[in-house]
C-alpha cells in the first residue's frame, strides 16, 4: 500500500518531539474527570466483550496504551513515528509497541475487539478520514468497539509551528471538523455510535473536544 503522502512530514514532526512530548504531556491518571471517565468506560466493554486486543493508534509515548493495560485490557500501541515507539517501549517495557499508521493498519480482519484514537486522527486530511474509519470497522471484529476522542471545529486547517514544549521550530498540520461531520464519517464506515461526549473549552481545553463510543455491529 503506497503510503499518504502527509505521513512522512507528521513522522519527522513527531520523531524531532518525542521526548518534549514524553516530559510536558501528563499521564491519563493526571486527565481531567470526564475523559478519564470516557477510558475506563470503554475499558469495561472490550473487557465484557472479549473479542481480542485494543489497538490504542497514534499511542505516542504509551501512557495511555498503559493506562488501558492497568484497566485489565490486552492493549497495545501503534504510532507512525519510530522515535516515540522507542520511548514507549523504554518506559513500558512489558507493553508491546509497533510502528504503524491507521492509514494501513497490520491487523487482520475482524482482529481486534477495541480500537482507541485518542486525539490522533486530527492530523489527518478530511478527505482521508473514509478510508481510515474503513479501517477501524475492517480490523474490528463485529461487536468490537473503538473510542474515538478528538477536538473539533468548523472544517478548519490549523498550522502549528512549533512542538510540545514550544521549544523547536516543527510544523504541525491539524484539521478540525465539526463534531455531526465526524458522526457521519463513522456512519458511513458501519460504525455505529452509540454515546457521544461534547467538552467546552476551559480547565486546560483550549477548542471543544468530542468523545465517541461506537461499535461495529
């Protein structure tokens, strides 16, 4: 599968940032009370479900992939930047990490009972997101769930010039859509949603952020 051509500037990104990335972002336990809530929920139904292992894509330095294993859940973690896999894999070295992107995910089909996006499809260009969430319901096996957290806007193209940290010139590209268009996206993919938790801005959030549940039936 030929890869998209936006991947090769977010791996460069994010590999010059891991360790910046690693140090500033705080560790779920450290979340606020609702997002945290929105993990140990979706923690319980792949838990109940028992269909296989969760995916925690654009995993960054595992604290999350981590968290969910301290939740009971088989999780392991996929990120497209070598850099951050090697962080993750020295801070949680009983936690299998990989190198990967949700663009062409490795699992087979029907391979996983969970799948958590955890603030990681927001790099990726609209027109894009079809065949991503395509991916999330081909490697979900049928009931399995995915957990979809993102910021959301009204279809707007932010450019960031600096990392985490805000120490080092390094672009980032982040498209925010509105929260019904993201709905529709999974709908279209056969995935079905079945809760949904919008947050304002404020106490740490700088843009409003969404939360999905969804399954594939």
């Amino acid at each position: 599968m030929t890869e998209p051509d936006y991947l090769a500037g977010l791996r460069a990104s994010y590999d010059a940032v891991a360790a910046d990335y690693a140090a500033n972002v705080p560790p779920p336990a450290e979340m606020d009370p609702l997002g945290r809530a929105m993990l140990g929920a979706f923690a319980e139904l792949v838990r109940e479900a028992g269909l296989g292992p969760v995916a925690d894509l654009g995993c960054g330095p595992g604290k999350v992939t981590a968290y969910l294993a301290g939740l009971g859940v088989a999780a392991f973690g996929v990120d497209v930047s070598p850099e951050m896999v090697r962080v993750a894999r020295a801070a949680y070295p009983g936690t299998r990490f990989e190198v990967g992107s949700m663009t062409g995910l490795a699992a087979g089909d029907g391979e996983l009972g969970g799948i958590l996006a955890h603030y990681a499809v927001h790099h990726t260009p609209p027109e894009l997101l079809p065949g991503v969430f395509a991916e999330f319901h081909r490697t979900l096996a049928p009931g399995g769930w995915l957990l979809l957290v993102t910021r959301v806007g009204e279809a707007e193209h932010v450019r960031l010039a600096t990392g985490y940290g805000g120490s080092r010139a390094v672009p980032f590209e982040n498209h925010l859509l509105p929260a019904d268009r993201l709905a529709e996206l999974l709908a279209q993919a056969g995935l079905v949603v079945t809760g949904r938790l919008v947050q304002q801005p404020g106490e740490g959030m700088k843009r409003q952020v969404v939360s999905f549940l969804a399954r594939r039936e």
